[in-house]
C-alpha cells in the first residue's frame, strides 16, 4: 500500500512474511481470484502482482490505514502537547 504502482512476487511476499511458498500462493491466488491482486506481468514462471486500487476491499483497507494513521499522529501530538505543559509547569516552579 505504501507504493501502490509497484509489483511484487510469490517470492517476495515469502521473504517479507516468513510465510511457507505454498501458503502464499494460495493466498496470492485467493486475492487474485477476488480481485484484491491484478496481475501485472510474467517473467519467467514468476507472476507479478499489485493491489487492485479500484477494488472495494483496497479501498476499505486504505481507508482504516489512513484513520489509523491520524489516530497515531494525534496520539503522538497530545503526548507532545502534555510533555511540554509539564516542562513548561517545571521551569514555572523553578523560576520561583
């Protein structure tokens, strides 16, 4: 999802995973079969693959990354946000 033009391979995604090359494809083949995955090219008998961005599913998918996205962001804001009151509140104490 990160980059969403690039392809990937079976390979791949078991290096990424540690998931067993059979268990991934099935799984490439089950998503492909639902039209999460299109497949891009051939090259060899390695297939290509990259997530289908007009799918339903890719698009719920992106949406709750991106809200869990600003989730993280504003958590991370609020905990700054609270850090600085407290030193601030510190060098108040200090100064007097």
């Amino acid at each position: 999802m990160d980059f969403p033009l690039n392809d990937f391979m079976q390979k791949e995604v078991c290096e990424a995973t540690g998931l067993n090359p059979r268990t991934v494809s099935a799984r490439l083949s089950k998503l492909h079969e639902m039209g999460v995955l299109v497949d891009t090219r051939k090259v060899g008998k390695a297939t290509f693959y990259r997530l289908n961005g007009e799918d339903y599913v890719v698009g719920k998918i992106e949406e709750l990354v991106t809200a869990i996205s600003l989730d993280t962001a504003l958590e991370e804001q609020t905990r700054l946000e609270t850090q600085a009151a407290s030193l601030a509140s510190k060098d108040a104490y200090v100064e007097r």
